[in-house]
C-alpha cells in the first residue's frame, strides 16, 4: 500500500477512527518515486509507523464545504454528463449587431440557458479549447494567427496601463481606488484596441463585443474580480469564434498564449490593485478568482507520465513546471498569496489531488464549471445576451403561445409582409384583439431600442400600444443610461415618464444630472413605488420639496447621491411610510470627513421604522452605536449590509440574542459564496472576522455591473423628438434618421 501523501477529509469518514499508517510488503518493494509516482532505480524508503505514539489526527474542516450542501445537488453533479465539444457556428450576412443586455433573473432563466443552443455552443467552445491542449505544455510551438498576435498586443498595452497607474496609499485592505483610473481607461479606448483586428465588415460589431471585453477585467465601481469577469472573456473569445475571427486552428495559440497572457494580466491587477474576490465561495471554492485555468491545465496533464494530481504537493514540481503547465501555476500562486496549510486554505484542491489521475479532475471540473459558474443566478444574472449570443426569452405562462407565434412572425422577417396584408383585408385584422396590456407584457421583453425603433413599424396598433402608457409602466435603463450624456438622458426620461401617463410603477436609471429632472419624474409619477437612482446629482433641497409626492415608495436606491445627506434621508423617512428597502451604499474612495455619516444612520433610525432591508455599504466612519440604534428602532429589519463599515464591531452573541431574524453582511470584506440554488437564506461563519457568525443574504451578492459601450444608434441621432413613435406609412424614411433596416 502506498504511503497516503496527506489526510484526505471525507464526510463519510467523519465518524471512524483515524487508523494509523502500515507498510505492507508491497509497499518496500514499490520502485515508484514518493512524491511524483514517476519510475525510479533505487528502492522506496520503508513507510513510517507509529509505535510508540497516537497517529496524526485527520485533519476535519471546521464546516462541510458549501458545495456539498445539500447532499442531493452534488449527487446530481456527479451524476450529470460531462460536457462534449462542439464546433462554433459562424455568422453570415446580413449582420444584426446589437449591444448585449442582461437578461437572466431566476432559476428558470438559467435552465432555458444551459437548454438553448447558444448554452450549449458556449460551453461546448470552453470544452474544444480544453481539448485543444491536451498533453501540450505551454511552450509547445503552435499557430499564431495575426489575430492572437493583435489580442496579445493588446493585452500587453493593458500591463503597461498598470505601470503608468500606480496604485495610490491607502489604508483599506481590498480594492485601490487606482484600479478605477485603469478601468476607465480601458472603457475609454476599448473600441479602438478592438478595431485593431477586426475586419472592415466587423467593425459594427464593437458595439455587441465591446461590452463582453470591458467586463472581462473585473468591475470598477466595487474593485472586485471573480469568475463571473473571467466568463466574460471567454464569452468575448466566443463572440469572435463565431465572427470567425478566431478559427479552430487558432484554439491552441488562444489558450496558451492569449489565456496564459491574460491570467497573468489578472494576478498582476489583483496584487497591484488589491481586487477583492467576486462572490468567493472562500475556503471552500476553487480559487477565489478563477476556475477557467484550472480546467484548461488539468487537460495539459491528461496523461503525464509521471505528474499525478498529488504531484501538486512536490514543492520541486512547483517550482520547476508551473511554466509550463497553468494548474501547476495556480497552485504555486495560491500558495505564494496564502499563508498556512494548504489543506486548511484550499481545502477543494487539496481533495481534488487525491483523484487518481487527471482525465477524471478535467472532467469533474467541466461538470462543476457548468453548476457553480455557468448555473449561478448571482453570477449569470450578470451575464450579456446579444445576437451573437443569444437568449431564450422567458414569459409568464399564459403569454407563452401568444409570445411564440409574434416571435415566430417576428424572425422570420414576415411581420411587414403580415402587416401589409392585414391593412389590405380589414375585414379579416385580428392585432387589435389583442388587449394593450397583453402586448405590454409582450414587449417588455424587448430591448428599449427594439420597443421604440422596430415595433411601431410593423403596425399601427402596435405602433400606438408603444406610443401608450402599457410598455411604460416599469421603465428599466439604468444599463442605457450609464453611457449617456447628460442632455440624451434627460430628454429620454422626459419622453418615457410622459408616456406612462402617471401609471409608472418602477423607474431604474442612474446619472440623473440635475434637479430639474428629477422634479419632473416625480411630479409625473404619482404610482411610482420603486425608485432607483443611484449617481445622481441631486440635492437635499429638491428632496425636501418634492418628497410628499413619494408617499407610495417602497424600495427607494439613492446610493453614491454625493450631495444629499442627512436632512434628505430625514424627509423621505417623514413622508415615505411604506418604505421597506434603502440601499444607501457609498464610494469607497469617497472622502468620509464630506459626509456625518452618523447623522444618515441616526436619520433611518428616527424616521423608518418599517425597513426590512438596508444596505449602507463603505460608510467609513459610521459607528457600532448608530448601528445599533438602527437595528433597535427598525424592528422589522431582516438584512443589513454594512460592507467597507471599519469602526463596526459588534459581539455575535449579542445579536443572536438581541436581534435573532436580522442576517449581516460585513463589515469586513469577507470570503462568502454568492449563493445557491436551495433557499433564500444560508449560514456561513467567516474566517475573516472573530465577532460576527455571519448568515449572508443570498440575494444581491456584488454587484458586477458592466459599464462598458452601450446602444450607440442613441448617439447617431440629431434630436431625440425623432424616436417618437413613427408610423407604419413613414417607414420608408428610417434609414435617413440612422435606424436599422425593417425587419
């Protein structure tokens, strides 16, 4: 028997005896090397035994990992078939380039994902590049295409960004304020870095692919990075397989030398700039940033004559190949940035190396890529839908037939033709037999574009049930608005909240730019019961004369408002009594000597006592006794997040028998695990903090929002009067204003 290289932890084993190690004959006769299991001349060394002494224990985690819970989802991903490659379908003319959106909200969102064909090319892509350096080490020659020399380049453009952007002095642990001044570069010159190889037919494609790009370096506003940012570059590699900009031939070079530069770019942003893990499942995740490289080294070893998985405990093999192959170089980086055992830090990998042999890890690892990344609402709800990339609409189910066959008409491209006829036979016109409210809920699935360039062409009824306050009951741009002038977003607001004729029910958008604006809005917005507007430049002033007109609000957002305070919150809390939800989080570069953060936490005290949910993130100087005074005066408090909250400290004893239904998030900067498919609510005890035993809110777990290009045809356009809707007669006119061909 060969002497087990480490303690292995096994739930099922929880319960024996440690036993304590034996050479058996075999063993002394093994001409098989201890630490790599490769050939050797000379005879192993007899194993050691314990006569005189208790053995070692067998190390016990301290919980079970979050993965394993509950017992019938890992059964289901082991029982699940391993992923299979697949060829990537190219595009062809015409081309309908358009800027991605988020699209996935729920479990059902995520099903109808992983079943459509686009989840399946998309993984089946993860998997070919897999297949594609199987046995190759990284320095193995390959074909270099002037494609993945331009993508190199521009990756290397990247790392000098970061040595002209030093990181700035500062006391927080996580995320360095400069990382935003390297962000925003990127965002600002994305589109040119990508026409540097994109053909003359693909230059329109910038304003689908860009976005992908942007957000494949991690997310600005909370200086974090995980494998939600790391999808996304695939998903960019994707998006270019399918232009066939990048071909099979390529997929080589792709992973060993676009990947490779690529992570080394990551490691370099995450030391240089203190990114702080994305939704880390902590100890008990893979790695806290990525889970790609992994897959894609463990294929590199796929029958290695003498490195096994547990070859990843030879310090010698670390150190000698972990240039040559990236599940090598993960592990030697995660023991480089992370202190103490490595089966207490990294307890997953430390499992995975007692698999026996690598064909089983890559195959493993492509299983639980698709469940823990690719069918995660808190990663995928994230995730950019286009028309490279496209997603299964999910409708309620009554709309479901009805939304079939108008999608049906739709992407045949017969829906004119339709139309025209209808006109043609009145006697026999069904559109209007559709109640208004029925195409709403239809339509809302439609991107803002769509619903205002596209669907008043194809009908007049259609036309005027855009034209009406249906569609515009829930107006959602925060996405549009975060790339728009000042003046584009102000005019858009304007025609939209005119529209809804006082029946807007919830308004998300972000940058609001003056007061003016924001009177409008609420003068016109009578129902409104969630606002959204977070960035915006408004003032306490315009709050305190307009906030009795907000007496229906029950989610309000006015997180990063710099220039409202204490005296705002104290006038909405007066006149907003049905307010259950404040997100009131602040920037982390903020300066805290700006804003008597204890003055907001003893307005929410005195004046909201309904709350059920408060995030009030990065308020450096807020203390434990405002906290506490909220937590006593909102009796109704379910959630509290008081992330980036330093001066917080506060006895976990104390809260369990204080305050037992209210659940915290933070103050430190904790590794949790987004959450999961099982229930609203888990419990998880940090290994950061020695106060709190935290049970963190499953629900909005980091936001990672994209900022990147959004719907550049918005730009193209002389006067914003002109999206109007236009009549099905007129349309022969579209192209002159910069609108795309009819359908």
């Amino acid at each position: 028997m060969e002497e087990p290289h480490h303690h292995h932890h096994h739930p099922q084993q929880h319960q024996d005896p440690p036993k304590s190690p034996t050479a058996s004959p075999a063993s002394c006769t093994s001409s098989t090397c201890a630490k790599c299991g490769g050939p050797t001349a000379f005879r192993s060394p007899p194993q050691s035994s314990w006569p005189e002494m208790s053995p070692p224990p067998a190390y016990r985690p301290i919980r079970y990992p979050a993965i394993n819970l509950p017992p019938n989802n890992s059964q289901a991903i082991i029982l699940a078939p391993v992923p299979q490659s697949q060829k990537v379908p190219t595009i062809s003319p015409p081309y309908n380039f358009q800027s991605p959106s988020k699209k996935i909200q729920n479990p059902d969102g995520i099903r109808h994902f992983h079943e459509s064909d686009s989840g399946k090319n998309f993984l089946g892509f993860v998997v070919a590049l897999s297949e594609s350096i199987r046995r190759h080490k990284i320095s193995d020659p390959c074909h270099e295409s002037p494609t993945v020399k331009a993508i190199l380049s521009i990756l290397q453009t990247l790392m000098q960004w970061i040595e002209e952007i030093p990181p700035v002095q500062q006391a927080a642990r996580y995320g360095n304020v400069s990382y935003r001044t390297w962000h925003n570069r990127l965002e600002e010159n994305s589109e040119s870095l990508m026409l540097q190889f994109l053909p003359d037919d693909f230059k329109s494609a910038t304003v689908e692919i860009v976005p992908y790009f942007t957000d494949s370096f991690g997310n600005s506003s909370r200086i974090d990075y995980g494998t939600g940012h790391e999808t996304n570059f695939a998903a960019w590699l994707y998006c270019l397989a399918r232009m066939g900009i990048i071909k099979e031939e390529d997929y080589h070079a792709v992973v060993t030398r676009v990947f490779v530069n690529y992570l080394e770019l990551m490691r370099k942003l995450q030391l240089v700039y203190c990114l702080e893990p994305a939704g880390s499942h902590g100890v008990w995740g893979l790695d806290d940033y990525h889970f790609l490289p992994f897959i894609f080294g463990s294929s590199q070893l796929i029958d290695h004559k003498y490195m096994k998985p547990k070859s990843i405990h030879n310090e010698d093999i670390l150190e000698n190949f972990s240039k040559e192959f990236m599940y090598l170089s993960c592990i030697a980086f995660i023991k480089k940035v992370k202190k103490g055992l490595f089966a207490e830090h990294s307890p997953l990998l430390d499992d995975i190396s007692g698999v026996p042999n690598w064909n089983k890890v890559n195959s493993g690892l492509l299983k639980m890529y698709k469940a823990e990344v690719l069918g995660k609402v808190p990663i995928m709800q994230h995730f950019l839908f286009g028309w490279l990339i496209k997603c299964v609409t999910i409708l309620p189910n009554g709309c479901l037939l009805v939304a079939a066959l108008l999608g049906l008409v739709a992407r045949l491209g017969l829906m004119l033709y339709w139309a025209k006829y209808m006109d043609e036979a009145s006697d026999y016109r069904c559109w209007d037999e559709l109640i208004p409210d029925a195409l709403a809920l239809i339509f809302r699935n439609l991107s803002l574009q769509e619903i205002l360039t596209v669907i008043p062409r194809v009908c007049k009824s259609w036309g005027r049930a855009v034209s009406g306050p249906y569609c515009w009951q829930e107006i959602d741009i925060e996405e549009w608005s975060k790339s728009r002038q000042p003046h584009h977003l102000d005019r858009m607001l304007r025609m939209l909240i005119a529209r809804s004729c006082g029946s807007l029910r919830k308004l998300s958008v972000t940058g609001i730019s003056n007061n003016s604006i924001f009177s409008f809005l609420v003068e016109h917005a009578g129902s409104l019961r969630t606002l959204q507007v977070p960035r915006s430049e408004i003032s306490d002033s315009i709050v305190e004369q307009i906030a009795g007109k907000l007496s229906t609000i029950t989610f309000l957002d006015v997180s990063y408002c710099n220039k409202i305070g204490a005296q705002a919150l104290e006038t909405i809390g007066k006149h907003c009594k049905l307010l259950l939800v404040l997100y009131r989080n602040m920037e982390l570069s903020s300066s805290a000597d700006e804003f008597p953060l204890d003055d907001e936490a003893h307005a929410i005290a005195a004046t909201m006592p309904k709350l059920k949910h408060l995030e009030i993130a990065y308020h450096l100087l807020i203390g434990k006794e405002s906290v506490l005074k909220i937590l006593s005066s909102c009796p109704e408090l379910e959630f509290v997040n008081l992330t980036g909250c330093w001066d917080v400290k506060l006895d976990s004893n104390f809260l369990k028998e204080k305050f037992p239904k209210v659940r915290v998030l933070g103050p430190h900067l904790l590794e949790h695990y987004d959450m999961n498919d099982w229930g609203d609510y888990r419990s998880e005890y940090s290994d950061a903090s020695e106060y709190f035993a935290w049970e963190i809110f499953s629900g909005d777990m980091g936001d990672y929002d994209n900022d990147g290009s959004f719907d550049e045809m918005w730009d193209l356009m002389q006067r914003l009067e002109e999206l109007e809707f236009r009549f099905y007669e007129g349309i022969e006119d579209a192209e002159l204003y910069g609108w795309p061909p009819s359908p």
